[in-house]
C-alpha cells in the first residue's frame, strides 16, 4: 500500500484523456462562439446602415434646402455637409454594405428626385455582412426594408 501511494505522489500534470476532454471543450466553446459572433457582426452592419440612410436622408434635405430642390451625389455631399469621407465614389462599401444613390435633376414639370438603397456585400453564408436589403426616396418620410435576397423598393415594409 505504501508503494502505491508514492506511486500516486509522484505523478505530475494531466494524463491524456483530461487534455482531450479540456480540448473538446475549447472547441465547442470556439464553434458556438463564432455563430454568435457572425450574428452580432451582422447585426451591427444592418443598425449602421439604417442609421447611415437616415443621416442620408437628413443630408439631402439640407442640401435640397440651399440649393433650390437639387439633391446631391455622394462627393459633392461630402463636401457641402459633411458626410463621412467613407461615401466617397459611385458606389461606396461601408460596414460590409454598398450603398448606391440615384439622383434626377428637377425640371420645369417635376421636382428633384434621389434614392438611396444599401445591399450586403456579402448576403449569406458564413460571412455575411448583412441579411437586410434597406432603401429610401425622396418621396418617403421612412425606410423601407426586406429580408428577401433582393434590393428593397418603395413598397416593402417600413423598418
């Protein structure tokens, strides 16, 4: 019996079955944490673009305001307001969406005219940026928004 107890007392570290065990444990931990991860990410992407379409909106108003009904594209935002430097181009990536603005010059029988809509970048999959399709007019007082693999328009539901 004595034996058997310096046997024991000798014996340092884990054996192998315990750093397995400590291993698999990691590993779900990591897998379970990455999915969450993914969603939070996602849904981060999908707050920062709404809140992007508003100040949008909120731009355009003022610059329509000082300049007779014109709206504006987004380099000339950039510079009379003050938007982000991160709009800068045709069609800007920010937070994982592309953003795209269409403006028509107002005429003698209709006024001006902009929308903007905001698409993921990457909209499924693994590495998703973004599930939601946003959109907004000059026309609309609200953002519209739809969870289909589409670009949204004016009759989807507000967000």
């Amino acid at each position: 019996m004595k034996s058997l107890r310096n046997k024991f007392k000798d014996q340092r570290g884990f054996n192998l079955i315990e750093l397995m065990i400590v291993i698999a444990i990691i590993g779900l931990l990591i897998g379970v944490g990455s999915y969450a991860w993914g969603a939070m990410i996602r849904s981060g992407n999908e707050s920062a673009a709404a809140q992007s379409i508003n100040q949008l909106r909120t731009f355009q108003s003022q610059y329509a305001g000082k300049n007779r009904g014109k709206f504006a594209n987004f380099d000339t935002l950039i510079t009379a307001v003050g938007l982000d430097e991160k709009f800068k181009g045709e069609r800007p990536v920010v937070n994982g969406y592309i953003f795209t603005l269409t403006v028509e010059e107002p005429s003698g029988s209709k006024p001006g005219f902009y929308s903007v809509t905001a698409d993921p970048q990457v909209p499924d999959g693994v590495g998703a940026t973004g599930t939601r399709h946003f959109y907004t007019d000059s026309s609309l007082g609200t953002i519209k928004a739809t969870d289909e693999n589409r670009p949204a328009k004016a009759d989807d539901p507000s967000i």
